[in-house]
C-alpha cells in the first residue's frame, strides 16, 4: 500500500487519503480503472492493471461490453481483479479533452464509480486521476472535478459502505494539483 500523504476525514467520519504510487499495490476492496469505453486496456493505469492482475481482468472486461455494448461514462463495468491485492476493477470511462462536456463527463464517471463500489458493499477503493493521463484533461480541473464529485458523494451519502477512498496518483504534478486543490476545502478536518 502507497503512504497516504494527506487524510481528510469528512463529519461522517468518512476519510480520503491522497498518496502518490502504484495504484496496482493498493490493498482496498476496490480499484478504479482508468478505462476506454471499449475496456481495451493497453496503456496507461488500464494496462498496469492486466499486467499485475492478470489476463481475467481484460477477458472479463471483454465479455461485459460483448454483452452490454461500450461503456458510458455514468455506468462504469465491474470485473474481478485477478491477483491484484483487491477484489473487484471497477472500469469508469473518463472524457477525452477536447469532446465536449468533459467536466461533467468526468464527474460522471467517478460518481458512478462511487455508486458502484456502494452497490458492491466495497468499504475502500483506490481511485487515479482519471483522464489525465493519455485522456489529456487538464490536471488542476480534473482534481477540482474528482474532488468536487467525491465531496458531494460523500455529503449526500454519509452512511456510505465507503469509509476510504484513496486517490492514488503517479507523478508529482498530479499528486500536487490534488494536494493544492483539496488543501483549499475547509469543509472536514484534514
């Protein structure tokens, strides 16, 4: 598990970490995927995924959308996780800069996600920066977008299965986009 560099606990008691590392060593219920809306997962935080977890993670991920079609960005798809140190991948498709809507496409996305890992009972998950790797969002907007869907989540939803959410971030300028955004939130105690 990646050292948690910042804690902010919400009245509920609710917490979110922000930790830069490797979210494939995350030891939560779940991990957040990065994913494409086909689920092909070659690069990025998808493609360490199935290197670390495993080939049932894409064969899986290929069956679900045979059997749903693409995956859109508010109802993100769950597999198993393979030998990754958790038990589900919850797959959310983030926006492509430059399409149009992309705050609220990506918004979507992790509220989804949240959604999802409540319907699965899930206590704690690891969520990346969505989209703002090979996606090109803007990384100080993503964090506000992430930060502003996970604070509304967890306001609306306080007696949440989620008790941890984890954003765990690559490289230090994400990792300090986040810090400087949720630094700016004096709505819990961090």
């Amino acid at each position: 598990m990646n050292q948690a560099l910042r804690d902010y606990t919400f009245p509920s008691g609710q917490v979110v970490q922000i930790a830069r590392g490797d979210i494939t060593a995350e030891t939560v219920d779940g991990i957040v995927n990065a994913a494409n809306s086909h689920l092909m997962h070659g690069a990025g935080v998808a493609g360490a995924l199935v290197r670390r977890g495993g080939r049932v993670i894409q064969d899986e991920s290929s069956q679900w959308v045979r059997e749903h079609g693409p995956v859109s960005h508010a109802e993100p798809a769950v597999t198993r996780a393979g030998s990754l140190p958790c038990r589900y991948v919850i797959h959310a498709v983030g926006p492509i800069w430059g399409e149009g809507d992309e705050e609220g496409k990506l918004g979507a996305a992790v509220r989804g996600s949240l959604r999802q890992a409540d319907q699965l009972k899930l206590g704690s998950i690891a969520l990346p920066a969505i989209s703002t790797g090979t996606f090109g969002f803007p990384r100080p907007r993503a964090a506000q977008v992430i930060h502003t869907a996970i604070y509304d989540y967890l306001t609306d939803n306080p007696t949440s299965n989620l008790k941890l959410i984890r954003l765990v971030l690559f490289d230090q300028e994400t990792l300090q986009a986040f810090i400087d955004e949720w630094e700016q939130d004096d709505n819990f105690t961090a």
